[in-house]
C-alpha cells in the first residue's frame, strides 16, 4: 500500500488531497501511467510531467525512480520563488 498526496493544482484538477493505492508500479513513471489511466482527471493532471515535480517519502526525486520499499509518493509543481 502506498500513499500519494497531491498538492496545489495537482489536487485542484484530481479532486483529492491524497489517497491510498495497491499498485503493480515499479517507478514513479509506471504509478503515473497507471494513474493517468484510471481516469481523465488523472490523465489531465499528469500530462505535463515537465511542469511536475515528486518526492518519494519526503525526498525530491525523479519519474524514473523506483518504488521498492517507498511509503509515500507526493506530486506538486515546481516551487518559485518571491
């Protein structure tokens, strides 16, 4: 079981904050395929994955990263500054 979170416009176009997920994925690039195709919201949220970022248990990390032994998976966009 995993836990993914999602944040700003990410849970805006989703509709949820987070969610648990039994998934078959082995990097965060197949949970995004995966998710992508459930359903056309997910599939909206992550059709740019150049304006997303994800951190895997609370570290920045990239869509190739495997999933082995991760708790959490959070997606949000990149953080500017001001």
């Amino acid at each position: 079981m995993i836990e993914v979170l999602y944040f700003a416009w990410v849970r805006e176009r989703i509709g949820l904050p987070r969610e648990r997920l039994d998934t078959q994925a082995t990097t965060v690039a197949e949970l995004v395929a995966e998710l992508s195709a459930r359903e056309e919201r997910y599939a909206l949220a992550f059709s740019d994955l150049s304006s997303l970022r994800v951190a895997l248990d609370q570290e920045l990390s990239s869509f190739d990263a495997p999933l082995a032994g991760v708790r959490e998976v959070a997606f949000f966009p990149p953080m500017t500054g001001g």
